[in-house]
C-alpha cells in the first residue's frame, strides 16, 4: 500500500511538473499567437494523445455517445488513445463549444469560438485552452499553498481579461449528467 501511495504521489509530482513546463513555453510573453497555438495544442498532444494523428490538424471535435471524435480536414476522424480522459462538454454534441479533458487529478477546458479573437484564425475555432493547476505549479510558499488548492491558468489568453472568467462551470458529463468545476482564475 506504501509503495502505491508512493508511486501516486511521484506521478502526480511528474504531471504537475509536464504542466509547469508547458505553461511557460506557451506563455512565454514575446512569443507570436500562431506558435503560442502550436505550442498549446502539442501540450494537448502530449497529455491527451490522439489514437492516430495530431490535435494540431484537428478540423472539428464531435462529441459521439460517449466518446469524444476529432475530425480531420480530409474527412478522417480519431478518438482518444484513453477514451477515459474525455469527461464533460457545453454546447451541442456535434458542435461542442467546450470539452473538458482530464489527466488524473488535472482538468483542461478546451473552449471554442468561431467569432474569438484567436479562434477565427484556428482552423479548429480554438479560441482557449485552460488547466486546472495545483497551486504548488504556481506558488511556492506554503501560506500560499494552503491558501487555495486549484487555479485555472489560461494558455491563450494570458492576461487579458476572458469570457471564462466565472465562479462556477457547468458543463454536461459525458453520461448526461451535470459536471461542475469551480472558480477560474485568469493569470
């Protein structure tokens, strides 16, 4: 049992470790918003691969019972390679206007807008992607950590003010159910 505990702690280390890492490459301030994209969306690839293919190619995601489908340009689609992580949407199931996946502990809001400063030039609509962060990524002091255990940073819209900037999400499960996150923090 000590050893599972373990083991789960060094793989949530690990994670909130890849997730450090990515924040800063994606927002680093002087980086042009096409690469801040690209960067966003190989983040996506990395925690949430695909069965075959690249969120960067991803034309469209539906969502198909239970299962999260990405379309591709050419008409072919692909799940998850772990179907599991794909847990709520809002919108419409053919055309979500957000999905929420989630790695062990860890939450990521993949928000689309046709009409967005950023998702009219994404070919996916792409207009945000937000993680749910462990406060011990961001803050280092324990007064800090204790303070808050959950943040939301988000990748693309890095201080601007944003449409997510809310106390409360609802969001449809993947069963039908209601799925609930709490308090964004835009930092």
């Amino acid at each position: 049992m000590t050893m599972s505990i373990i083991s789960n702690n060094q793989s949530q280390t690990n994670l909130n470790n890849l997730i450090a890492e990515e924040v800063l490459a994606v927002v680093h301030v002087g980086i042009a918003e096409h690469e801040k994209i690209a960067k966003a969306k190989l983040f996506i690839d990395r925690l949430f691969p695909l069965s075959s293919g690249s969120h960067q190619d991803v034309s469209s995601y539906v969502v198909y019972y239970q299962h999260l489908l990405a379309f591709f340009a050419d008409g072919s689609h692909s799940g998850l390679r772990q179907p599991k992580q794909f847990v709520a949407f809002n919108g419409t199931k053919d055309a979500p206007s957000a999905i929420v996946l989630q790695d062990q502990d860890c939450h990521v809001e993949l928000s689309f807008d046709r009409c967005g400063m950023i998702g009219a030039r994404d070919v996916a609509n792409l207009e945000d992607i937000q993680i749910e962060a462990s406060s011990s990524i961001l803050m280092e002091t324990t007064e800090a950590r204790s303070a808050a255990s959950r943040h939301w940073l988000s990748l693309l819209h890095v201080g601007m003010p944003s449409a997510n900037d809310t106390q409360d999400k609802l969001f449809t499960a993947k069963d039908g159910s209601d799925y609930d996150l709490k308090s964004i923090v835009n930092l």
